[in-house]
C-alpha cells in the first residue's frame, strides 16, 4: 500500500495494476449486492441476449476503482470522495484487467486530487472513470 502525502503527489502521476475476474468474485459480489439479474447469473441467458457468457456486474469492474485510489494513489490516506464512471464494454469472468490511473488536477485550497483512470482488457478500454480524492492529510 502506498502512503503519498498530498505534496508528494504530482500532475502526471501514474499507477496502475491488474486484476483477474473470477466466478468467486462474481458470486460474492452478488450476494453482497443483492442483484440477481440473469445477465449475471444465468450464461444461457446471457447467450441469448447476445453476450458471449455471463457479464461481470459493472460494479464489480468498477470497484478496482477503490483498490487505485485506496491502495495505490494516495494509498493509505485516501478517502474516496466522488467517483464519475463510464461502461464501455461488457467484462467476462477469466478476462485480466488492466486498471490505470493519472494523476490530472491537485486542488490546492480543498486538498483533492483528481484522477483520470480507465480498465483495459486486451487494449480495449472496458471503463473510464474521473475519481476525486482527499486524505487524512493531518501529518502535513
């Protein structure tokens, strides 16, 4: 886990990681969830409506989201704070994504970072995302 303070962090800024999707998450992340929807659950269904298997919830694809800014910028200070995100693509389970984030703005006055990021898999972008950032800036 990083832990970047606030002037540590700078415009251009980039981290990113990969994650593959597993049938484990996706069960988990349903019964989380509460969302039952056969698009999610059921492949034939899925397959018939024109997708080639099931489609991971967005959500879930999405929630790596939390994983770029919790764990990798600002990492340990973090706090998630507003999130703007776009689907592309559907994700299948077993699909390695690439989730990449740049750091675009630092608000100086409210110590807010903005970052643009997006979820690659194969090149092609699957999500896109602007994600707003504080932290525990209190050491500063």
């Amino acid at each position: 886990m990083n832990n970047f303070d606030f002037d540590e962090i700078k415009i251009g800024q980039k981290e990113k990681f990969e994650k593959t999707v597993t049938e484990e998450m996706m069960q988990s992340f349903g019964q989380i969830c509460g969302d039952f929807n056969p698009l999610h659950t059921d492949r034939d269904y899925a397959i018939s409506r024109g997708y080639k298997d099931k489609v991971v919830y967005g959500m879930l694809s999405a929630s790596f989201y939390s994983t770029l800014v919790g764990m990798y910028i600002p990492g340990k200070k973090c706090l998630f704070e507003e999130a703007k995100i776009s689907f592309n693509k559907p994700v299948y389970i077993g699909d390695k994504l690439l989730i990449e984030g740049i750091v675009k703005e630092k608000h100086e006055l409210f110590k807010r970072i903005t970052i643009q990021a997006k979820i690659t898999q194969n090149n092609n972008t699957v999500s896109k995302a602007k994600l707003v950032v504080s932290g525990d800036w209190k050491n500063e």
